[in-house]
C-alpha cells in the first residue's frame, strides 16, 4: 500500500509505503527505512532500519515493510532557484515557527506542512 502525503506538489511527491514487495524508482528518490528489518536495494547496498539511502534509476525487488519515498526528477547536486523560491515562500522556517525566540533563527531548517 501507498498513500501520498497532502504536501507533495510540482517538485516531488511524498509517500508513505507499507507491506510492498516492490518498488520502482525512476529518476531520484530519498527512501527512509521506518521498519525495523533492512531493505536490501539490490546492488549490495542496504538501508538499515531508520536511515535514508539517495537512489536513481533503480528497482528494489525487497519487502518493504514501512517506509516513506520522497521522489524527484531533478540532480539534487544542482542548485534549483525555483524549487528553492518554492520551499521559502511555502514552507515554515524557524523564525516563522519561533518569532519570540531569535536564537532558534540560525538554523537553516525548513519544514513542509505537516501529515496528519
């Protein structure tokens, strides 16, 4: 089963994966292990439970028992002016989230509205 999350948009698309025996990834996707086995991705590497592996162009031909998928068809190496313009205007940052506490204020952290 997949379930898409509420704050993908026209950049990626943000997922949640239970019980798939499969999964396709076309382009980029950063994959979180939620489950407690690892997931082998095929080539000898492996996602050890609660960690993230950056995967292109590949297939995992492993259980998945939980996991969350962010894709995207673009290098994440290259700077994207307009993927960044969207993050800043639609997303929270810290001095949005913390106006009285300008201490919080240097941490570069964005963060995408959140799942329920």
């Amino acid at each position: 089963m997949t379930k898409q999350f509420a704050f993908s948009n026209k950049y990626f698309t943000a997922e949640l994966i239970e019980s798939v025996d499969n999964l396709i990834v076309k382009d980029y996707a950063i994959v979180v292990n939620l489950g407690d086995n690892s997931i082998n991705i095929g080539d000898g590497s492996i996602i050890v439970p609660h960690k993230s592996y950056l995967l292109k162009n590949c297939e995992i031909k492993d259980k998945i028992d939980r996991a969350v998928a962010v894709s995207f068809n673009f290098d994440p190496a290259r700077i994207n002016p307009e993927l960044s313009d969207y993050c800043v205007s639609s997303w929270d940052n810290n001095q949005k989230r913390y106006p009285e506490d300008s201490t919080k204020w240097q941490y570069k952290i964005l963060r995408s509205p959140i799942e329920k």
